[in-house]
C-alpha cells in the first residue's frame, strides 16, 4: 500500500496552486505603460485612495495595476483598465 503525501508537502502544492493561479491573474489583468522617450517621466498611481510615485526609465516598459488612476507629471492622465497598454510617446500619454 502506498501512504499519503504529508500534511506539510500537501500544504505546499495547495499554497503553491494558488500563489501560481494569483500571479496568472494578475498577468492577464495588468496594464503596462511604455515610455518611448529618451527621458525618465515621474508618474503616480492612484488605487483604492492610496497613491504611490514612482519613475519609468527612458525605453522601458512596466506593469501597472489595473482599475487605478495614472498621472504622468507633464504627458497626461489615464484611467487604467484591464489589458490597458499605454504608451509616453513625445511627450505625451496615449492609452
């Protein structure tokens, strides 16, 4: 006969299903903003009343939280939904 996985193994596939499927979903959902420009642009992001700053490098792209706002000092602003891919392209925000 043949034992049971134990307690602890199982717990640890059960966790890493779930961290597994939380990153999925976040992929699918995310927005990205890709800045273009050859300049570094500051730009806040608004979520469930809290705000964080941050900058994107010249070039670049990043993954943003989906159903916020974005504010990108001096190019413009967006509300961000799922799959939204936005770009700063001379000087300015398009999504």
């Amino acid at each position: 006969s043949t034992n049971p996985p134990s307690a602890p193994a199982t717990c640890r596939r059960r966790a890493a299903a779930v961290l597994f499927a939380s990153a999925a979903a976040w992929a699918g959902f995310a927005a990205t903003l890709k800045n273009e420009d050859s300049k570094p642009y500051k730009y806040e992001l608004s979520c469930n009343g809290a705000t964080t700053t941050s900058t994107i490098a010249p070039h670049t792209e990043e993954t943003l939280r989906s159903s916020c706002k974005l504010k990108v000092e001096g190019a413009g602003t967006a509300s961000l939904v799922d799959d939204m891919k936005c770009v700063i392209k001379n000087g300015a925000l398009s999504c």
